[in-house]
C-alpha cells in the first residue's frame, strides 16, 4: 500500500527506484542462498514439500470408518455362489454386443451367445467370469477377455422360513446375516411359536438346535449366521386349554418346561364359585386320535392330600358348572369352546 501511494503521491520515479530496489534484493537472495542448518527453517523459502502432498491433501481416516460401499458391494458380489434360478447379466468389455441377461437352469448351466451352454452352477461370481473369460479366448472369439458378471437376481441365496413365522417364505441372503436378521425381516415370531429353533443347513441333514430368548435383545449367544441355503423351522409351542367355569378360558403357552393343573387355574383366573371342582377333568387325545378323559381330585390337590397333575401339549382341562351333569355333550361342547376366540396366555417357566 505503501508503494502504491508513492508512485501515485511521488511520481514516476519513486515507483521506478522501488521496483529497482526489490530486483536488487531478489537477485541478491538468490546469490546468496545457503543450506540452513540442520532443523532450522529457512528465513526465505517455505518448507519443502513433496509433489504428492501438495497435489493431493492427506485425508483424515477415522477409526472404524466403513469402507466405500462399491467396496462392499464388490466383495459380496465376488462371493456370492450362482444357483439354478439365478438370473445374471454378463458384459464383456469393449464387446457390448455380447452383453446378456440369462437365467440359470436347474442344471446349473446356462445359454450363452457363441459360447452355447456353460455350467456355472455352484460357482462363485468370480469363478463364473474366469470360465467365461477362458471359453471366449480359447474359443477365438475375443482376445483377452474381460468378463464382468452381475446378479440380478437371486432365488439361491435365500434362506426358507418354516413355521410360527408372521411372513414364512424364502428371503434372499446376501453378505453377512445373522439369525435374528432373518427373523426380523420375516416378522418376528407369532403369539405361539416356541423358542426351540432348528437350523438345516443345505450341505447337510441334520439340524441345528437353538434355545432362543423370549426377548430376542435379551441374548445374543444364538444369534448365529446364517448361510444361503438354509432352512430355519420354529416350531408351534406347546399349548394347553382351559375351559368351562374358570374366570378367564385361555390357552396357554408353554414354550419351555412343563405346567400342572394349579398353574394352568391360576393363569385362567382361577375356578368361579359355581365350579363343580370335584368334577374337573383333562380332555386328551390317544395315540390313536380318540379322546379320553382323566377326573382330576381338584380338592385333594389343594389339600396337598394327592400331587398336582401335569399337563401335556393339547390337553384341555376342563371345569363344568355345580348342578349341571357331566355328560359326553359336555365334553363335546368343551372341545368348541377351544376354537372361539380364547385368549392366550404365555407361561414362563
């Protein structure tokens, strides 16, 4: 600003003696440069730097940071194994005339331009672009191909959902997925599915048992992975019914461990006061499909005169009214008022 005001205030010359004086001392700066001594900066010239960091910024990594999401989906991509079902698009580069969509067969091959049927079932993605890469060189159709291999869609990389599933069905699975995952994305459980979950995996026969929590966030012990292929059941848990004169009729819930009669009472409101009590009895079905009935000493086990009975899956304990005979009818009507809109209710062990 200085110099400004002296070449418009001074005239010409000022201007010209100070343009004078800054090549002076630029020339002389320039004779007069020598090696600063070990660790201290130089008064003249900023720090070296090199062409990397001056051209590019270091950019600041943040621990745990994920990685880009083309990495991912990459990776996913070259590990997925093709199945029958699959529908896949191929691109070759520099070829787009050979780029195709093609669906798998039940065989595992697939039907491709020049190339006929090429078995690519069970592969990975990027075994599956090596084969192909391999048939159109050998082949003389391409000179150092480059194959690139998309799923588009996949019905082998499902896993199938069986049983008191809200949404059973078969849900793709792709990357890492855990079993609560699964479970989730189908719904979660329904009001009587039991807690005791088999895992098939699809190399093998036999099944995988798992005790899971009531509340799923409670444990996280079972919450195994889950591998395209396999079939997960949860079966119905065990259900015992009580009706007649008892304040809440109600199906319970037994998923884990046992009940007696003076629990399953209890959890239906315990008996009314018109309850014939000495007269309770359990509905259960044979091996053989037929009905028998088993009178229960109700009084004698308050009394702690004989030992509380324990119920089984689809016994129905039944609780007539004071005064009223206990006839065949009686049994029948028990049996309809098990498929009326009965509460349920969950035992915990």
């Amino acid at each position: 600003m200085y110099g400004i005001q002296g070449y418009t205030r001074w005239g010409k010359p000022a201007g010209l003696a100070l343009a004078t004086w800054l090549l002076t001392a630029g020339s002389l700066s320039g004779q007069q440069a020598q090696p600063a001594p070990s660790g201290a900066p130089s008064p003249l010239l900023p720090p070296p730097q090199s062409v990397q960091s001056i051209a590019t910024p270091a950019t600041p990594q943040v621990a745990g940071a994920p990685r880009p999401a083309s990495a991912e989906t990459a990776a996913d991509n070259g590990s997925t194994r093709l199945g029958a079902g699959d529908l896949i698009e191929i691109n070759v580069y520099n070829v787009p005339e050979l780029a195709t969509k093609a669906r798998i067969g039940n065989n595992g091959d697939v039907y491709l331009p020049l190339l006929d049927y090429v078995h690519i079932g069970d592969l990975t993605v990027d075994e599956a672009q090596k084969v192909l890469e391999k048939r159109l060189g050998e082949g003389g159709f391409v000179r150092s191909p480059h194959v690139t291999l998309f799923v588009d869609e996949s019905t082998s990389q499902g896993v199938t959902l069986l049983g008191e599933i809200a949404r059973p069905g078969v849900y793709p699975v792709l990357g890492d997925r855990k079993l609560y995952d699964v479970i989730s994305s189908a719904g979660g459980f329904t009001a009587v599915a039991a807690r005791k979950v088999s895992i098939v995996h699809r190399d093998q026969s036999q099944a995988t048992t798992l005790i899971l929590p009531r509340n799923l966030a409670d444990d996280l012990t079972n919450n195994v992975s889950i591998l395209p292929g396999d079939t997960i059941n949860v079966p119905k848990a065990p259900v015992v019914y009580v009706v007649g004169d008892v304040g809440r009729p109600a199906g319970i819930v037994v998923d884990q461990g046992t009940i007696t009669v003076l629990q399953a009472i209890a959890l239906a409101g315990g008996t009314n006061h018109t309850a014939r009590l000495n007269s309770m009895r359990i509905v259960r079905k044979d091996k053989d499909l037929k009905m028998t009935e088993t009178i229960v000493p109700y009084k004698k086990i308050l009394a702690a005169k004989a030992p509380d009975v324990t119920l089984e899956a689809d016994d129905i304990l039944f609780v007539p009214v004071s005064g009223a005979r206990v006839a065949a009818n009686r049994t029948i009507d028990a049996v309809a008022q098990v498929s009326t809109g009965m509460v349920l209710v969950l035992a915990r062990p």
